[in-house]
C-alpha cells in the first residue's frame, strides 16, 4: 500500500497466499493521503476505530495511534502487520469494542463499518472523549455512506459533510459541537424471542450493537431453531459463529447436561451470547471464547457443532470463512460427531461438506434455507 509515511506490506488475517482481496482499499489511501495534504496535526491521542485489517494504524504507527475493533481477525491482522513492518510491540494501542475507550480524543479516524448500530454505539461511547477541537474524519467506500450514516455524526458529534467521491471512496468530516445534547444509548438492545421456536421460545435475547439482526430475529436462525438436534443426554457442543447466542442456548435448554461453547469473531457477538445465556438462567457449563472459528480447540474433542456461516466477508461475497468453519468442525468433531449447517439454498454447501466429509443429509428445507448435516466418518 502505497501512504505518504511509506509503502507498508499488509496481509489479512488468516494469512493466505491464494487470497485475492487486499488487506486495504481506496478508503484507506484517501483518508490517509488527505491527512498528509492537509496537514492534520497528529501529535495528539490518535483513534482509530474499525481500520478493518490494520492498514491505517500500521500506515500512522509513528504517531501512536490507539485502534478500536469489533473484530478479532481484524486485530490479530494488525499484530501481523505492525510486525512485519517493523513496528515495535505497544507502539500501538490495540482496544476491542468492549473496552472503556480513551478519556480524550484529539483525532478521530473513523472506517465506516457495514453496520449502523455499531457506528451508533462507538459514536456514542467516544462522544464524551471528543471536545471542540478534535479532527475527526471518516472514511469508506461510496456504497457504505448513506444520509443515515451522516445523519449519526450529525446527531452524535455535530455538523457533518462530506468530501467528492475519490475512486468510489469518499470521506466524512464533522466539527464536533460540544453543547450538543446527545441520545442515551441504546445498545445493548433486549426482546423476548417469539413462539414456536423450540426451548428459546419467549425467552430474553441481548444484543450488542453490530450483532446480526440485532433487532429481531432473522428468519434463517428462526428456521434452523425449529429444527435442531434434539437433546442427547450430554456432550461437547459449539455454537460456531454464535452471534448473539440464541443457537447454543436453545441447544443448552434442550440438555442441561451439554457443555457448550460459545466462539466468534466478533467481540461485540461473543458478550451478547454471554448475556442472552445468562439472562436464561441455563443450566450445565459454557464457555465463551472470541477466536478464529475452532482454532485451538483440540481434535477430536467436539460432539456437535451448530453453524450458520457468514458469506460476507464486509463488502465482499466469499466462502472462505464458510470453508474454514467446515474445515474446523470436521477437525474438532469426534468421529461421529455431527455439523449441522444451516445455509441459502443456493450456496450449496451440500457440495463442499460432501467433499469434506464424504457425506451430507438434508435435514430441513424450505424455498429458501435448507439445514444439512454431515457426520464425521471415522477413516476420514
């Protein structure tokens, strides 16, 4: 990537040497070439919130920047490229979205995330950090600025505008006003879950902001609720990409006798499983662990994996964190244990677990998901 502070060589994380899509994008390079040409004074705390693979505060690692991320891939990147470019270790500070943010704010550099609710929230949890003269600055690709995403600054910070679009990139800059009176926050938002979903059913959910369908529950996990593995008097299951936990608790519920692990990538998901299983009172053992998937987690160690895979990876479709869910499963699972995959018909992954596992059921279907099973052959 080519910056005004140098040409850093940058990598997302899992490394992949087959992995067409870059760890930055034209966002990146506008935001950090319009701090170069204007001369935006960076001797002050740095913020940088949701640099996606750790392009900007690898780029402005000389001036000290502090990152704030809701993602773990995003942030175990960031080690990786501060390394391989010569960053000596604690020269940037790296935050998750759960952590108290810095008490003062002097540069804000904001990557618009895809989801709103968690730009509400990290606006909202900075607000008071940021005073009359703090620069603040956000960047993204055209397709993810919307007059709502404006409107957030706006109502949040104070008055906002934005800059000509530059190779499909565009930047947001607001003047922060201090005597604006600002919302409570919102998040983290709670319901009550609606009938006809198995043992979930009228229960309390917690969501944390950026959670999928935070809000309410969407219908593929409603779909794959009313079809789960019934209770099987004990055992290791995970809750693989476990959101806001509502999967792993039903599957908890159903067994009292289960340990279950909760794992995401997501800080932001794994402390809402938490939450919506502690506000069920289950009984029986969890853990919540924030991680790449089933990494460390020992073979052969697993009895059931529950999984609805992403196949976004922020603005890009891809199915290789769907692969790589798979390909962990099959390497934890005992040999008869279960995945159960819930999915768009269309994205076949009937194909890709019977080239994994040599085997898939359907188990549920209906005009748009369908819910698979695959089982662990022991000479596989």
């Amino acid at each position: 990537m080519t910056t005004p502070w140098g040409e850093p060589v940058l990598t997302r994380f899992p490394e992949d040497p087959r992995e067409r899509l870059r760890a930055w994008d034209a966002a990146d390079t506008y935001l950090l070439g319009h701090l170069a040409e204007r001369q935006v004074p960076l001797s002050g705390t740095v913020v940088v919130v949701g640099d996606r693979w750790g392009a900007l505060v690898t780029a402005l690692a000389a001036h000290r920047p502090t990152q704030i991320t809701d993602s773990w891939l995003g942030q175990e990147a960031t080690r990786a490229n501060l390394a391989r470019n010569g960053v000596e270790p604690g020269t940037v500070r790296l935050l998750t979205t759960q952590d108290p943010p810095p008490a003062r704010v002097d540069v804000l550099l904001v990557r618009v995330p895809k989801s709103l609710a968690l730009l509400e929230d990290q606006l909202l949890r900075l607000a008071p950090a940021v005073h009359e003269g703090t620069v603040v600055v956000g960047t993204g690709m055209v397709k993810e600025i919307h007059t709502s995403t404006l409107n957030l600054f706006e109502r949040i910070l104070g008055p906002t505008r934005t800059s000509l679009a530059e190779r499909k990139a565009r930047l947001i800059f607001c003047t922060p006003d201090p005597t604006l009176e600002r919302p409570a926050n919102p998040w983290p938002y709670r319901y009550t879950l609606p009938d006809g979903i198995g043992p979930v059913s009228h229960r309390p959910v917690v969501n944390h902001a950026g959670v999928f369908c935070a809000d309410r529950l969407d219908i593929g996990t409603r779909f794959f609720l009313r079809h789960l593995p019934a209770g099987r008097n004990g055992g290791r299951v995970v809750d693989l990409g476990c959101g806001n936990g509502v999967v792993g608790t039903s599957a908890a519920l159903a067994d009292p006798r289960a340990e279950v692990l909760f794992v995401d990538e997501s800080f932001q998901a794994v402390a809402s499983a938490r939450a919506t299983y502690r506000a069920n009172d289950v009984p029986g053992h969890a853990e919540f662990r924030v991680g790449d998937g089933l990494a460390g987690v020992p073979a052969s160690s697993v009895d059931l994996v529950l999984n609805n895979p992403p196949f976004h990876s922020h603005q890009a479709t891809t199915d290789a964190t769907a692969w790589r869910m798979f390909t962990g499963a099959r390497r934890a699972l005992r040999p008869g244990g279960e995945l159960w995959v819930i999915g768009n018909r269309h994205l076949g992954y009937h194909l890709k677990l019977r080239r994994l596992f040599g085997n898939s059921e359907v188990v549920a279907s209906d005009p748009k998901f369908v819910v698979l099973k695959a089982v662990k052959r022991s000479k596989r």
